[in-house]
C-alpha cells in the first residue's frame, strides 16, 4: 500500500487506485472526520462532515452524528430527484448512508433503497446507522460500481453523491448503471468536474485523487461519458463552484424506454 501511495497516479494500475481509495475512505468510516476535512496537496480543505450536510440543504435534525460525520458529498441528489413512494432506489458509494436514508422517507414501506460501497468498514457503519435509526426499507451491500451485485433492470433510480469521479473506469461504471435501471430508469448524480487544468502535481497525486479531485473529468467529458454508456437527454441542472479549477455538477439522465 505505500508503495502504490508514493507512485504517480498514471502509473497506478486500476486495482491500486482502488485500494488506495478502500484505505482512505476506511480511515473516514471510522474516524469522526469527513474526507474533506483533510488537506492534501497544497488544496485548501472545502470541509465535510455534518456542516456541509446542513449547508447542503439536508434535514438532519435527529440523525446520529455517526450517519454524518463521514459525509463528503458535494450536493443532495435525493433533493433534486423525483423519487416517488413505493420505487427501488440504488445509491452508488453510499458511505455511512446519509443518502440512502433520505431517499428511504421518499419511498415509503413499499419502496426499498439499496446503498453499494466498496469499503467494508463503510457498509458496516452504514448497517449500524440502519439499526439505530430504525429503518427497514434499506439494505447496503459491498461492492464495486464497475461491477455492481445488483439485478439487471431491477432499478427505477439512481443516485450518487462525489462518488464516481473515484473510479477509475468511469465509463463502466455508467454501464453498470444503465445494466440495472428499468427502461425508461432515471439517474440522478452531484459529482466534482474539472473548470481548469490542475497543477502536475495535484494530477499524479494518489491523495488528490482520493479526495475526489484528480481523478475528476472535464464537465463535456463527464456528460459524454454518460451518452456513451447509453443514457439519453443528459442534463445538468445544477452547478456550483467551490475551488477555482473544481466544480460540483448536478446532473440528470435516462435510461431509454424500450
């Protein structure tokens, strides 16, 4: 693991990049930090963790301070989607659970929501918050985005919150996606995007790529890669500056009816 840490980022293979990201985000899970609360490679830290939740625009009140201080999101995709009563929501990179949580008060008892993470410690907060808060609509399962243990087209939406720009293959991760959701499924995603070109030592930086910021696309990439993997009528339809070659996007997309 020290090895692949001290290694450029363009050298790293993608199952390195991936446990340097399982090791990080273990640290978060069981720590009281967010990893946004950390600073790494002369960035300044945006902060994480309950703040940024509440500043987000997240109703909190009476939540576990263990459901948020692991959060580092970078929007509130549940807030901007059209989640109904009784759908089946899947949350790509559900961390301690926040985001699933939310989404399970849209969908009622007869809805479900099922949270994916690849970092065992994570699941295991995110199924302790379950029990505390009491909630039974929601099940989180370990795995992969690249390859997710879900059915095909067993889905009616997706969400993700700063997530995907952690994997390495963007593009089979929106595939995945696409692989799960009904026809006529939609997506709804806050992800951090590129508004400049970053400094070469940022780019081959593993803990920038960890916090979410070197393995970030330009925005057209971003929304293109999305087409690629089959989705249609991509749109953003929010946006929000926070360092200045750094933007989170609000982005919504479908899966085509058949």
């Amino acid at each position: 693991m020290s090895r692949s840490k001290a290694k450029n980022v363009s050298k790293m293979t993608d199952k390195e990049i991936k446990e340097a990201v399982k090791a990080t985000y273990a640290k978060v899970a069981t720590s009281s930090k967010s990893c946004c609360d950390t600073v790494c490679c002369d960035i300044p830290s945006v902060g994480g963790g309950t703040a940024l939740a509440k500043m987000l625009g997240y109703e909190i009140k009476g939540m576990p301070k263990s459901v948020t201080e692991s959060f580092s999101g970078r929007g509130n995709p549940v807030a901007l989607s059209d989640i109904r009563k009784g759908e089946t929501v899947l949350d790509l990179g559900s961390g301690a659970g926040l985001d699933v949580f939310m989404a399970a008060r849209k969908v009622g008892d007869r809805g479900k929501v099922i949270g994916v993470d690849m970092t065992p410690e994570m699941i295991k907060k995110a199924k302790m918050n379950a029990d505390k808060l009491g909630v039974k609509n929601a099940e989180f399962k370990l795995g992969d985005l690249e390859n997710l243990p879900i059915e095909d087209e067993s889905i009616d939406v997706i969400i993700s919150n700063c997530v995907i720009n952690l994997t390495p293959n963007k593009y089979k991760a929106f595939r995945e996606a696409y692989r799960v959701l009904r026809p006529g499924g939609r997506m709804f995603i806050s992800d951090v995007v590129l508004e400049g070109k970053l400094p070469r030592k940022v780019q081959q930086s593993i803990k920038a790529y960890t916090a979410c910021v070197s393995g970030a696309l330009e925005e057209e990439k971003y929304t293109q890669t999305i087409k690629d993997a089959g989705f249609v009528d991509v749109e953003i339809i929010g946006k929000a500056k926070f360092l200045r070659y750094l933007a989170s996007d609000k982005i919504r997309a479908y899966k085509p009816t058949k």
